[in-house]
C-alpha cells in the first residue's frame, strides 16, 4: 500500500496543486513557510480524517475561501489486510468548519472502511503531548492503535461512545428534575460494562505488545537499554498486577473478569454521578501512564527522553502492524533530520530503508546515500 499522488485545493497555503509521490522516500524541502508542513498534514488529514496540528477544520481553509479539499490515491497492491486490492481513492472537503469524507468518490458512511485505506504513524519532534498532554492525546494513540491492532474495535468505541451520550444525558436531565430514572440508568450502565471491558481488554492486550516491541526498537534503532514502561491506568480501580494478568491471560477470562469488575466500579460511583451528572468510570476516562526506571516520564523525563520516548511509541507501533499484516504503515516526519546529530541521522535513514513510504520535511535538501533499490523523490516547495 502507498500514497500514489495528492491534489490540494485551497487546502492553507496551497491554491491548486498536485503532487506525485514514489513508493520510498519522499522529501519535501524548501525554505521556512513555504509550504511543508501544510503538505505533510493534508497526507495527515487524508489517512486520519484529521489534523496533527489543529481540531478545527477552518484553519486549513485558504484564508478568505470557503471551501477546500484535498484527495489522494493510494495503491492498495500487496495488501494482506482485508481491504481490496487495486486503487482507492480517498477525499476529505471541508466546509464551515464541517467535513466530510469521501471513499472512492462516494460518501463514507462509516470511517472504520476509510481509516483502514491509508493507515500512518506520524512523528513531529516538538509535540510532546503523547507524553505531557492531556489524556485524551494518550487515548488518541491507544485507540488508533487497537483499531488497526483489531478493526472490530472500532464498533466497540462507537457503541460506547453513542450509549455514554445517552446515559450522560439523562444524569444530566436527573440533575435538573432533582429526580432520579435509576431503571433506565440500569440499562445504559449494563451496556457501556458490555461495551466498556471489552474496550479495556483490547487496549490492554495492545499496550502489551508495544511493550514487547519497545525494547527492540529502543535497543536497535535508539541505542539505549532504557525503555519506556507503560502501564495502563483505569477508573474501574484495577490494579497494576490484575491488569497485567488479564493481558496474559486468556480472551474469555479476561472479559469475564474486567466486566465483574467494572460492574463494581460502576455500583462504587452511582453516587457521586448522579451528584456530579456525568459518567465518571469507563475507558472514556482511562489514560496510559509512561515511565523510565520507575518515575513518570512526563515529570521528572529530559526533554531527550520524552522526545525519544514518543519517537519509540511510533515506531513499535509500526512494527506491531508489520508483524501483523507484512506491510508499513506509511510514516511521516516533521523536520526530524535538523534534531538529530549526523549518527542519528544514519541511524534513521538506515530505518527508513525497511522498505515503507515516507513523507518527510527538510530545510535544506537532505543527502542520503543513494542507494539503487530505493526510491527517493525531492519536491521543492516555495519556488
Ligand atoms: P518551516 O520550515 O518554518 O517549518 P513550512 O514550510 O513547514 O515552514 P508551513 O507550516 O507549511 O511552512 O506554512 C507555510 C505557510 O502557510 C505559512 O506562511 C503560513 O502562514 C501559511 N498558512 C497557514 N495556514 C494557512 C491558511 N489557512 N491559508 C493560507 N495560508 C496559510
Ligand atoms: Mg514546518
């Protein structure tokens, strides 16, 4: 699978452009504000449906239009995933903020077919938010990373997503009546434990993998023993060990057991819901927790081991989905080169030669050893 061209339209800075990509390494260099980082987020937006930059969709409208696309192909050749084969194409327009996707020119009903076309890692040196952010970048990570781990995760997320409306609804509608539908509040809870341990499994059993992965890649490709432990943290009050054993232990177990608990956790919080009239337990309310020797990262970790860190969470992503499905996902990187020293930056392209697609951004033309089986295309932007 790789991104075969992109066509901008009113999309920041460019007007109307079409760029063709090869299937290795594709460099984007120019000066300052010419345009690579607004290149690199519309492949961003395309594989993900959005940015890595903004959540609203107007600031990537050309300032004083209305409307903008971008659209991309991708050869879906080589695929051992259960997409079909030949070539997709794939648009996302925005409009008043607002937008909407498009799936071999058609409109997508559901993301889960849209996201499985053009999946991605992206790497940008400065944003630290998997470590220092709120937990919601953290569960950003962790659920895009279970989907592609296992697709049908993605129905488990919208359920619960659609039933924590509902129930918050009511709570809400409780609070206002001063009266209480403790019936129907039964219905929503049994659903969202369905629901909600099967989510947490699932992200437990990936995170268990990225570790395994971790040590690898900290060990081959950052020349560091250190490794980043994560630990996943759950409001239904599940403690370290027990977490550990259910991603050990077997599927059926495992739900049977997370359910009884969060059942639990959920009689534990009826209380102070209703007091407070939102849902307070559940995977919505779950985070992953980064340490190095023992100590969380985000407080006592050098701004070189976050950084690094973050570098290490999306390359064992990478190769967890390689292991997966023999093919990588395509990689994208924002002036990464100018942060590393010259070992580093050997270190990486000898990375990048595993054979993926990779969209990476440059002040200056970076020079690669040539190599002949790989391809490598230079767009200048600016001129
Ligand atoms: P640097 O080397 O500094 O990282 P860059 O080439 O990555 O630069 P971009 O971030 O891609 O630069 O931005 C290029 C230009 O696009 C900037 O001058 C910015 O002001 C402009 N720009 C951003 N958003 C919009 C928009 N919505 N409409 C028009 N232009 C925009
Ligand atoms: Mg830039």
């Amino acid at each position: 699978m790789y991104l075969q061209s992109v066509e901008l339209h009113n999309f920041r800075n460019f007007s109307e452009r079409q760029f063709d990509f090869c299937p290795g390494i594709n460099v984007f260099f120019g000066l300052n504000a010419s345009g690579k980082t607004n290149l690199l987020e519309s492949i961003h937006v395309l594989s993900n449906l959005r940015s890595f930059r903004t959540r609203s969709f107007r600031e990537l409208v050309q300032w004083e239009q209305k409307e903008a696309y971008a659209r991309g192909s991708v050869h879906a050749g080589n695929t051992n995933r259960q997409v079909d084969l030949g070539i997709k194409t794939l648009a996302v327009g925005i409009k008043s903020n607002t937008r909407t996707s498009l799936l071999n020119s058609k409109p997508c009903k559901s993301s889960k077919d849209y996201l499985q076309v053009l999946p991605s890692a992206t790497f940008v040196p400065d944003d630290l938010s998997l470590v220092k952010g709120a937990p919601a970048h953290r569960r950003y990570f962790l659920d895009k990373g279970t989907f592609h781990f296992y697709p049908p995760y993605w129905s488990l997320l919208t359920d619960y997503n659609r039933v924590l409306r509902q129930k918050n609804i009511l709570l809400r509608k409780e609070q206002h009546q001063k009266k209480r539908h403790d019936e129907t509040c039964d219905i929503w809870n049994l659903q969202l434990q369905t629901f909600g341990s099967k989510i947490l499994v699932q992200r437990v059993f990936f995170l268990r993998q990225l570790q395994r992965l971790l040590v690898d890649v900290y060990a081959k490709w950052l020349g560091t023993s250190e490794t980043v432990q994560l630990a996943y943290k759950t409001s239904i009050g599940l403690a370290e060990d027990a977490l550990r054993q259910v991603g050990e232990s077997k599927l059926h177990d495992a739900h049977q057991y997370v359910s009884d608990e969060y059942g639990e956790a959920i009689e534990r919080a009826r209380e102070r819901e209703y007091r407070l009239g939102a849902t307070i337990v559940g995977p919505h309310r779950d985070d992953i927790e980064l340490t190095v020797a023992g100590r969380p990262l985000r407080a006592y970790g050098s701004q070189g081991q976050q950084r690094t860190a973050v570098l290490a969470l999306k390359l064992a992503e990478i190769h967890l989905f390689y292991e997966q499905y023999h093919e990588f996902p395509i990689l994208l990187l924002d002036d990464v080169t100018s942060e590393l020293d010259i070992q580093r930056n050997m270190k990486l392209f000898e990375y990048l030669q595993q054979g993926m697609q990779v969209f990476m951004t440059a002040t200056n033309r970076p020079d690669f050893p040539t190599h002949q089986q790989l391809s490598c295309t230079y767009i200048e932007l600016g001129v």
